[in-house]
C-alpha cells in the first residue's frame, strides 16, 4: 500500500514538472518536445510519411522542423523519434493535442548537413505502440 502511494506520489510530481516517458521508441532517453499548433505551410519542401491512420509527418530541412499530425480521435498521443547522425542526438517530437488540432511542429535546431532518421509512432486499436519504417532526410 505504501509502495502504490510512493509511486503514485512521485508519478504526480513528475507529470506536474512536465517529465513524460515516450514508449518504445530508439530515442527513449532523448530530447523531449511537445509539439505546438501552428497553420500548415506550403513554403518549403518536406518529406513526408502518411497519411496513415493513426497519424501523418513530415521534415523540413529548411528551419530543421518536424510537422506532425493525429490523423485518429482515439485520444491517443502520436509522436516522431529522430536521430542525427552526426551529433548522436535522438529525441522525440509529440503531438498531445488530438486530431481536432490538425498539424502541429517542432521546430529544432540540427547541424546543417546532418543526416536525420525519423519514424511515426502511435497506438493501434489494442493500445499497442506501432512504428512506421525509418525514413532519413538531410537537415
């Protein structure tokens, strides 16, 4: 009983300092972000993963942005996992805010030149994480 209430107790402080664990992705003990609402743009070249059923992403190397969206109002998060090669940094971009939202970014700051892995991670409908296929853009 003691144990459940420690656990429980420090889960709160932690949710309440923004510390969220990111599920089965390579890039667990990275950097990170939450994505933001922002309006699409057309104005740079992307490459892009989806749409999926569960959710869509794209990278623009111009401004290092990671764009993501929730494609399921299942009220499930969805989220990239990158890795830079060059620099070993690895992170994850995650999109809390729900379908109604459309698409959201994280913007980045990547060395120029650098070569990035990125995946799409999300819930299927039995609540396991799927990850899509590695895709690989220069930043």
């Amino acid at each position: 009983m003691i144990r459940k209430r420690l656990i429980t107790l420090v889960s709160a402080v932690l949710m309440s300092l923004g510390v969220v664990a990111v599920a089965a992705s390579p890039a667990n003990a990275g950097e990170v972000t939450f994505a933001v609402d922002v309006s699409w743009s057309e104005n740079h070249d992307k490459d892009c993963l989806g749409p999926l059923d569960a959710a869509s992403a794209c990278f623009q190397p111009y401004g290092d942005v990671i764009w993501v969206k929730d494609n399921a109002k299942d009220g499930h998060r969805v989220w990239v996992t990158w890795y830079e090669y060059v620099s070993e940094r690895s992170g994850s971009c995650v999109n809390t805010l729900g379908a109604a939202v459309g698409w959201t970014w994280c913007n980045k700051d990547f060395g120029e030149g650098h070569l990035i892995r990125w995946q799409i991670n999300y819930y299927d409908a039995n609540d396991k994480v799927k990850t899509t296929g590695n895709m690989y853009t220069y930043a």
